[in-house]
C-alpha cells in the first residue's frame, strides 16, 4: 500500500500533544448553550434557599416556622430540630471536625445556615425565609486567632470534655479549646541553633489575608429522590463528583449506587467547588421529605460570605544566611484562621496543606514549620483558591523572606536567589521539609528571564527614577516584582495521600468503536481547563486516533470510572497519567491484532504516529483505524473481541512546576494607584500539551493573582460582620485594569509523569501573587520599606507612602 | 401577590406575552419562564455582566431589571445573536483566540461586544478594554477576550467593504 500523505501529514492530522488544537467546548458555550447547574430544569422542580444568621455568635433559643409555612408558595421549612432524627444536622469536613448543616442550637459565622425554606419558586422562597423567625442571644464574637488562643469563650463547645478542658483533634492534642490541631515538619532544634548562631539573620511577620475564589457560578445543585427506584440523582456544581458522591452515601446511608452525582458544565471552581455544603444536605433532604426534585442556587452574598474562603495565614519567618548570601536555615510559623469549623478541604494527612513546600526553589539545608490551626467566628472553608494546597501561602512566605533578606544582605534580590537555586544537578532533590523534588533547572528559567526583561537596564532606571523622585522631578516610583517559585501539584500518591480515606489516584477509561473513532471517561471535571480538548490530544499521540475523532467525557459517576477530580492542578498529573496509559493498553493490544493481519509476530512491529508497521518494511502496515475495525470483526486466536481500556493511576510522586516571573509598575505616590507596564511570566510545566490553552491558564491565573495581590479580600469587622459580601466591595479586576502578559517557557519534563507533563493552571497564580506584592514593596525599598500586608490596594499603598514621609 | 402585570416582550423576534408579578426580574423571566438560558446569572448587583442582552439597542444587565421595565421592548440575547448556521463573526473568534475557558460569562461578554462594534467598529485596544469593563470574566485575563473583539471587528469590516 502507498502512503498518499508525509509521516508530518499524520502527525498534524491527529491533533496531538504540542499542538495549540482549538477548544471543542466552544461551540456551545458561544452559542449559550452550555448546560450549567442552574440550567438544570425537572418537572415539579422546587426551590430551596436559606435562612442566615445576621450574627457571627449567638446562641439561638427559638425558631419559629409558622408564618413561613403559610406563605403561599412555601411547602417546607427545615431546621437542625428536623435534620437531628436523621443525624444529618451535623455532617463530616473534609479535615476531619465537623460541621453544622443547620444551626444546632448556636451559630458561628454571619450568614450560618439556620433554616431551609422549601418553595415553588425562587421569590415565594424568598418570601418564607423572610417570615421566618429566629430568636438569637448574641455571644462574644472573636475575630482574631490570637485572641481566640487566649480567650475563655468556648466557641465549639462539642470540642470540649465536661470540665472544659479541649478534647484531642483529628490532627492530635489541643492546646486550647478554640485550638484546633499543631501541625509540623522539619527538624526544630537544629534550625533553631543554626539561626541562632548565623551571621545573618531577617525576620518578618505577614498576613496572607482572607480571601475567596470567587468564580463567575456560584455553587449549587439539583436533587432528585426517586421514591420508586429509590435512586437519588444530584447535579451539582462539584470539582470532585465521585468524592461528593461516596461523602452523600455516606452521611445519607443511601447505597452508593443508588446515587448518581452528575457534574454538568461548571463555570469557574478554583477550589470554590472542591467542598460538602449545607446547601447540598439540605437539598437531598428536602427531595426526599418532598418527593421532588428540589434546586439550590447560591446567590453571591451566600458564595462570598458563607462557601470556601481562602488564606488568612498569620506567618512569622525567620531565614539566616551567611554574609555573602547563602542560605542556611528557614522558620516558619503560621497561626492559620480557620473560622467556626475546620473544614479545609486538604490531604488527611497534612492539615495545613503542603505548606511545607515553603523552602521554595532554594537550597535550603535546614528549616523548621509549625502551624497552629485555630477556631474563629468567620466562615469555614479554607480551600486552595487556585494552587496546589496552600502552596500559595508557602510561596509568597518564602518570596517574600528573599526580599526581606536581600534588604537585610543589602543585595541584589535576583543575584540572592540565583546564589541559593537547587542546582539541576542536584535533582531529585529533597528538601529538608521532606519533599522530593521530582526535577528542576532552576538556573536556565531564571537567566532566560533576566535576560527578556534587560534585568540590568530596569534596575538602572529604577535608580534614576530614585534620584529623580528625591529631586521633585517625579511623583512616580518603579517597583521590579521577582518571583521564582516551585509548585507541588498532583496529589496524589496513595501512600501519604487520601481525602477521608480515598486514596488521591485518578482515571481514564477508554472504548474503541469499530470504525476508529473513541470515547474516554475521566474521574476528573473540566471547569474551564478544556479537558475534552487536551485529554484527547494525549490520547491521539498515544493511540494515533484523530484528536477530533475522539469524545472525552466527564464528571457523570454512573459512566465515568472513580476518580478524586479536578483541584490542586492534579487533572493533568494524576488524570493524564492515567488516560497515557490506558492508551498504552490499548496500543499493546492493537500491536497484537495489527501483527496477526500483517502475519508476522508481535515483535516485529512497531507503531509509528497512527498505526503499526512491520519493522523495517514501513510499506506493510495497519493503521489504528483499521486495527479498530479488525478488533470487532475478525476471529482473533488467543485474542478477546474489543478494544476497550481502563487505567487507575497511582502517582509515584508529586510533580513540581516552577517559574520566573517578572513585574514591572509604576507607583503614584500620591493616589496609591499603580500602573503595571509590564509583566513576564515564564513558566516550566514539563511537557506541554496545548500551547493556546496553557497560555490561557497563565493569562487567568495571572489576573486573579493581580486581584488578590492588588485588592482583593474577606474582611470583617470586630462584630464578625462580613463587609465584602458582594461585588462593590470584593475586587474582582475588569478588563480596564488587566495588562496584557508576556509568555515564555522553558521544558523540563517531570521524569515520572508518562508523558513528562507537570500541571500549569496554578502556576500563575501560586507565582504571580508575590511577583505583584514584590512589585508593590520594592518601588518603596529605596525608602526603608522592608514589608507591607497584602492587599496593596490604593489606599494601602498610598498609606505605605505616607508613613514613609514620601507626602511630606 | 397578586397584582400580575400584563407583559408584552419580542424577544430573539418572537413575540411574548405573559402575567407576571411586578417584582420579577427580566433575567428570571429570561431563564425560567421562556427558558432562555443563554443569559446566566453572577452577581444579582449589576457587577459581574454575565447576565447582559440588548434591550432597544442598548446593553442591560437583565439581573437589575424589571420584566415589567421591558414591557413593549425588543430584546436579543446570545440566542438571537447566532446558532449552529449563522454563527456571528464575534462567535468565531471567540472560539479562534481562545476569547473562553469556563464560558459562564461568554454569552454576556459576547452580546456587549456586539454591541460595542455598533457603537465603534475600529476600537482600539484601549476602547475596548473601557467598553467591556461591565462584563467580568474570572478565567481569561482579558487578553483573549481583546484578541478576538480586534479579530472580529477586521472580519466584520473587511465584510462591509467587500459587501460595498
């Protein structure tokens, strides 16, 4: 047979891994026809939403529902008293506490969930949760996890023996009751002694403050209880479907497959989506109670306010060197807000995420974290707003303790890291917080960016500016952000890695339908990351099928194979991984077939872009579409009929993205207002898939980024009241005040990763928060700024000037 | 309640007629009661923009409106702007420039852009990063988003001419 077509021909054909393929998601979200949660209509369907509490501790002594249950429309109103036979007015977090569903007699955080109103529609539910009344006795509320730590106020007096004394955590003793677990890592001792006896020695104290993701959906589901085949079906606005699922049958005590969690499109997670909330509860419940399909749609307040808040670490740093800048010993302690319930959605077995990746890209050799969990009367949560578990947190500390040491060293903050980077010799490398760093050339990525930007020549004109400034020529100061940062995604290996108890694998099962074309189902669930593009683009390259010809399917629990889902950057990882060897499989058996019509061992071909060819005679081949066919119509010996695939992959290891970024702002000392003329970001994700959809994900990472560096947060009064429950006063930045970024990369694929990828949706913004704040801080460092608290928004910023005396 | 408004609406060039109450919203009217779902719900304070259609030729937040406010009007949604075989130039260079990630804000964001390419046909960057400050997109940075208004405004104006 004579090929009509080049061997590059095939290769473009498929689609495949490293070309920028166009989104197959498109069509439909262009055209409004994405299928959304809230898009969800059954008939009968009713609508159920929540009383709040407008306290942030109170007790409660009475709850009336009278009223409401004669609104016309209304037909239920829940409460703990109706939740409590069924033991469902608690429910488990993910970290191990508990947490009410509905308040169980007191509530901790403004905008608690009290009552569940049960309605025909949305405004006759809004109409009975306003005739709901609730009696409250305000308690003292505690906003501060230091003053909580010395407070006699109980806040969760289930946490407590009779003789108020705290009771032992998930994560072991506690040292008061409104503590909540000490998790550490590294060596104490000897960091101690190092620090103690270094030459030099920078100490900071920062507040990483509280913040939320925020996508463009709010989370929400749809429950549907059929009495008659007693199956529950639940739509919902889930990053992890097949987790919701095993977590509902098991508070629920429903078989698990007798429930279906289907994940429709999603718009926008960021970890907001990762979580169990009252909201889902409430709904099954109230399907069942009703025998109708009930929906439940957060409205902004309720997403702000109530459902996964990110951040508010409190840490202290200490990091000693030696006069010319070498780094010997890092400490770290973090006092962690948790709010009324811990219900961070982290590994069992790290409570405080992997916040021990906090010795960054340097050579660190000894260090020391600590971090001290702590209950408030702020809302629960504490997810990874876009980052691997609190790797966020861990990169900005160590970013900005470079900064802060470089002050202290009088040098040059890029020339300090340079000297410190892992050497690339040096990977594996394990840190001495205990991670092995899978790979790394750390060097390249940083020089290639110094040199993008002219490092040099933006230093020599910060100076001018400097000098300018002092002169009253100017009233505007230049800030070069740095940041390198090293992420840890992909969790995770089994062996240290499970959320109650499910190990962190995931999966990818595929089918071959006789004429060559393919469907493949994820345990992951895209939320704007273009899974059914990228996921069929391995897939091509590793089965030699069209990418077009190929469906990737996710998120339904009846036909998708277990997986723990989409967060922590783990889709590409852990789901990738899985979907390159379940092709392997299918390949390995279409090598049997292709040798059997090409009537020579199996040995003896090879497979080469779309199909296997009898080594070396390339003219004699079968391409994989006519291996497919041949799969379901020929009588194999030895060989079953199909061709059909299942992986569950175990990660040997995390994978570790790194980057360089690079900032570039002017500051109006006089409004606060900063202006960013320029932003480099250079990233290492390993082998790169879809370079269009990677440059995607580091434009948006970038810009939430931006919004928390540069403005963004939850903040409270000392009532506990919420002021920044809505988009007035949460920042979320428009098109006007977006840059445009500058992309580049350097590849080193992860050595362990079937197809050498690393994960990259969080990159941006795990390293674009310190690069902004860096930015931010260093116009000022010519001044005597050392550090400054996030968000650095206007008013921030024109304060840190004017406590500089640069008003005067 | 009962004082039920009788509403008049053309909507996507078909006429609606209905009872509602004056409190309803346009978006609620949109979504639930003619099943228009193009339009989504973000914020309910006029913030976010992913609620956005043309009402009279201008662009509204439907979520901040009242259905009764648009009674008698002409209202297009992402619907009425292109199916599967007209698809709108602003449609396909959405898609061509990676102008999406999760969609949720696309209809929105699309149906202001049409609207801005009325308004000014040659936008510059800085124009169009001004006209689309209403519509908040959580994914893309923007930079897509500017990229594909550019690319669809040359389509469209190299159309015109080759129509003139």
């Amino acid at each position: 047979m004579k090929d009509e077509i080049t061997r590059e021909e095939r290769v473009d054909n498929l689609k495949g891994m490293g070309c920028s393929r166009k989104r197959v998601e498109d069509a439909r979200f262009t055209q409004g026809k994405g299928n959304y949660v809230d898009d969800v209509k059954l008939d009968g369907m009713l609508f159920g939403d929540f009383v709040r509490s407008p306290y942030a501790h109170a007790r409660i002594t009475n709850i009336d529902t009278a009223a409401a249950l004669e609104v016309p429309g209304v037909l239920a109103v829940l409460t703990a008293a109706d939740l409590e036979p069924l033991g469902l007015h608690w429910m488990p977090t993910l970290a191990g506490d508990k947490q009410m569903v509905l308040a169980d007699g007191k509530v901790l955080f403004q905008g608690q969930e009290v009552a569940y109103v049960v309605a025909e529609d949305r405004y006759a539910a809004a109409d009975g949760i306003e005739a709901v009344v609730v009696d409250y006795e305000e308690l003292p509320v505690i906003v501060d996890p230091f003053k909580s730590l010395q407070s006699d106020v109980i806040l969760r007096p289930d946490t407590v023996d009779e003789n108020g004394k705290a009771t032992d955590g998930a994560h072991g003793p506690r040292k008061h009751p409104n503590h909540i677990f000490t998790w550490e890592a590294g060596d104490k001792a000897p960091t101690e002694e190092v620090i103690a006896n270094a030459d030099v020695v920078a100490e900071e104290e920062m507040y990483y403050h509280r913040t939320h993701p925020c996508p463009l959906e709010t989370c929400g589901c749809v429950a549907s209880m059929d009495k008659v085949n007693g199956k529950l079906t639940l739509w919902g606005t889930f990053q992890a479907p097949h987790a919701i699922r095993t977590i509902v049958s098991l508070i629920s005590g429903i078989e698990e497959h007798n429930i279906r969690v289907i994940s429709p499109d999603i718009g926008g997670g960021f970890g907001n989506k990762v979580g169990a909330y009252p909201g889902y509860v409430c709904s099954v419940v109230a399907s069942i109670v009703t025998g109708k399909p009930v929906k439940w749609i957060e409205d902004r307040m309720d997403n702000l306010m109530t459902t996964a808040f990110a951040r508010d670490y409190w840490m202290k740093g200490k990091i000693s060197a030696t006069p010319e800048g070498k780094i010997t010993g890092l400490h770290c302690h973090v006092t962690a807000d948790h709010g009324g319930f811990d219900a961070c959605a982290d590994p069992t077995k790290f409570p405080a995420g992997f916040m021990n990746i906090c010795t960054g890209s340097y050579d660190i050799p000894t260090a020391y974290l600590a971090v001290d969990g702590v209950y408030t009367n702020k809302a629960p949560g504490g997810v990874s707003y876009r980052c691997s578990f609190r790797v966020t947190e861990a990169v900005y500390f160590i970013e900005r303790m470079i900064e802060v040491l470089a002050i202290k060293l009088n040098m040059d903050a890029a020339e300090l890291r340079r000297i410190n980077f892992i050497k690339k010799e040096q990977f594996p490398y394990t840190a001495a917080l205990g991670w092995e760093y899978d790979s790394g050339d750390y060097h390249t990525a940083w020089d290639k960016a110094l040199k993008a930007v002219d490092y040099g020549g933006l230093r020599a004109e910060q100076a001018q500016r400097v000098a300018d400034f002092k002169a009253g020529k100017t009233r505007k100061l230049m800030g070069i952000g740095l940041s390198f940062f090293t992420e840890i995604v992909g969790a995770g290996p089994v062996k240290n890695c499970d959320i109650l108890g499910l190990g962190m694998f995931d999966s990818c099962e595929i089918r071959i339908h006789p004429t060559g074309s393919a469907i493949a189902r994820l345990g992951t669930i895209s939320q704007g990351q273009g899974h059914a593009t990228t996921f069929a683009q391995i897939l091509a390259s590793e089965i030699g099928l069209p990418a077009d010809s190929i469906t990737i399917e996710e998120g339904d629990t009846d036909t998708a194979p277990y997986g723990l889902g989409t967060y922590g950057s783990r889709s590409t990882p852990v789901a990738g991984a899985a979907t390159a060897m379940a092709g392997r499989k299918i390949r390995a058996k279409a090598q049997m077939i292709a040798a059997y019509l090409l009537e020579v061992h199996d040995n003896d071909v090879e497979f080469d872009v779309d199909r296997f060819v009898v080594k070396g005679a390339p003219e004699k081949f079968k391409t994989m579409k006519e291996i497919a066919f041949a799969a379901y119509n020929q009588a194999i010996p030895g060989i079953e009929p199909g061709l059909e695939a299942v992986s569950y992959y175990d990660p040997p290891n995390m994978t570790y993205p790194f980057g360089a970024y690079i900032c570039v702002m002017d500051i109006d000392v006089d409004t606060g207002v900063p202006d960013i003329r320029r932003f480099y970001a250079l990233d290492d994700c390993g082998t790169r898939i879809n370079p269009m959809i990677i440059e995607g994900q580091i434009h948006g990472g970038l810009t939430e980024a931006l919004a928390v560096a540069l403005g963004q947060e939850i903040a409270y009064d000392d009532m506990g009241n919420c002021k920044t429950g809505t988009l007035m006063d949460f920042f979320l930045p428009t098109a006007w005040e977006v840059p445009n970024y500058e992309t580049d990369y350097t590849v080193t694929p992860s050595p362990h990763h079937p197809i050498g990828a690393k994960g990259v949706g969080e990159s941006p913004h795990v390293g674009g928060v310190p690069c902004f704040s860096n930015a931010v801080q260093d116009a000022f460092r010519a001044f005597g700024n050392t550090h400054t608290n996030m968000p650095h928004d206007h008013w921030r910023i024109w304060k840190t000037a004017n406590e500089l005396g640069l008003h005067d | 309640m009962s004082n039920k408004m009788h509403i008049k609406l053309n909507v996507n060039g078909k006429a609606e007629e209905f009872l509602a109450e004056p409190r309803e919203l346009l978006i609620y009217t949109l979504r639930e009661r003619l099943n228009i779902t193009g339009p989504h719900i973000g914020c309910e304070t006029s913030h976010c923009g992913a609620c956005t259609v043309t009402i009279d030729g201008k662009s509204v937040k439907s979520c901040t409106m009242f259905a009764a406010q648009a009674d008698g009007k002409e209202i297009t949604t992402i619907e009425g702007i292109g199916g599967p075989d007209d698809l709108h130039p602003l449609q396909e260079a959405f898609k061509e420039h990676h102008g999406l990630q999760c969609g949720y804000c696309t209809p929105g964001m699309i149906t202001r852009a049409t609207k801005l390419l009325e308004e000014n046909p040659t936008p510059t960057e800085e124009e169009i990063r001004f006209g689309m400050a209403g519509n908040i997109c959580r994914c893309t940075g923007y930079q897509n988003i500017v990229k594909s208004i550019q690319a669809a405004a040359s389509e469209m104006n190299a159309a015109k001419e080759a129509a003139e």
